[in-house]
C-alpha cells in the first residue's frame, strides 16, 4: 500500500472497524419491528455499504412497501446498533496501516453514517485520537457514490485529491474515491477474514 502519496483517507464501518454485521443485525431487526415480513438479504445490505444511513432507510422502506416513517427506522436502527456497539472490534490490518502512515502524513475519515454515532464507534475503537478530522454525512449535499464527502476530507487535510489514497469496504465508497480522482484500497471484511485489494 505504499506509493507517492499526501494523504489517507479511511471509511470507517467495515474498513477501520469490524461493525458491518452489527448494522446488517440492527437493520433486520429495524424492519422487522415495523411490520417487515421479509428477512433482509445480506446481498441487498451490503450493496448500500456506504450510502448515507438516511438514505438507506427510505430506501428500504420503498423496497419492503412499509408505511413507516423514514426517520423512525433511522432512529430505530441506530439505536439497535449503538446498544451493540461496544461488542464490535477493529480490522488490524488496516488500523496498523493508518497508525503508521498518520506518523508522517494527514490522515482523516469519511463516514456515510452519523456524526455521533461515528465519533462513538472511533471512540470505542480506540481510534478517536488518531483521527482529527471526520467527515461524515451530515457534512455534504450528496452522499456516496458521489465524491462529496472525499473531496471534502482532502480540503480539511489540504491535499491535492490524486495525491490521496482512499480505504473502502463497500462499492458505492469505490464508486465515491474514483469520482473524486482518488485512488482506491478495497477492504474486503464481509466474511470476518480481512484482506486488502488495491484497485
């Protein structure tokens, strides 16, 4: 993973920390206690791996036909995720990566999930300290695919985005880093072994 470059940027759920069937967990159930019948696929989860959790509930509301209100299952799921959170643990590989790179280079987050609950889960991770800048959501227009939030984590670092190499679990992330003129690491996690694939 070494190169030329001025920064890194690191998403946060399945890349830096293991939480990702934590939020598939806290997701099923969501539905479920607002009326879905229909088990959540694991496929269809980890397709919106990275999209904004707001937008990931009405997604799914639209995709099981539920009444509910959106911001109701987003309040649900992250308070079922949060309860759990403590349990969740780090992906080694790349946090040692990111502890060694952060001793001569900016290093920053770009999160598709909440503020507080992405500074909880960095807290709880250990990781609060190494990362002085989190972008997140809730600081963009438009979240992954698009590049806003990247971008942004490269302006607060105050590197040249072709000069930022970028870790990402989920597609709609990979998607976000090369529209933003970023090289890409992808972290492979969904099985609960790690390994790192530069594309």
């Amino acid at each position: 993973m070494e190169g030329n470059y001025d920064g890194y940027i690191f998403d946060c759920d399945g890349t830096l920390i293991d939480s990702m069937p934590v939020h598939f967990h806290a997701w099923d159930e969501a539905l479920r206690r607002l009326g879905n019948q229909t088990a959540l696929s694991e496929d269809l989860f980890y397709s919106h791996g990275g999209v904004p959790t707001r937008r990931v509930a009405e997604i799914f509301i639209q995709q099981f036909g539920l009444k509910a209100d959106p911001e109701e299952l987003f309040h649900l799921k992250e308070s079922l995720f949060v309860a759990k959170l403590e349990q969740v643990q780090t992906i080694a590989p790349v946090v040692d990566f990111a502890r060694k790179v952060a001793r001569t280079h900016p290093v920053s987050v770009a999160s598709g999930g909440p503020r507080e609950v992405v500074v909880r889960s960095l807290q709880l991770a250990g990781l609060a300290g190494l990362f002085p800048i989190v972008v997140t959501a809730e600081d963009v227009v438009h979240g992954k695919p698009a590049p806003d939030m990247f971008l942004l984590a490269a302006q607060r670092m105050g590197v040249a985005p072709a000069k930022c190499l970028v870790f990402e679990d989920a597609e709609p992330g990979v998607q976000a880093a090369r529209n933003a003129g970023m090289q890409v690491v992808r972290v492979e996690s969904r099985l609960g072994s790690f390994a790192l694939t530069r594309l």
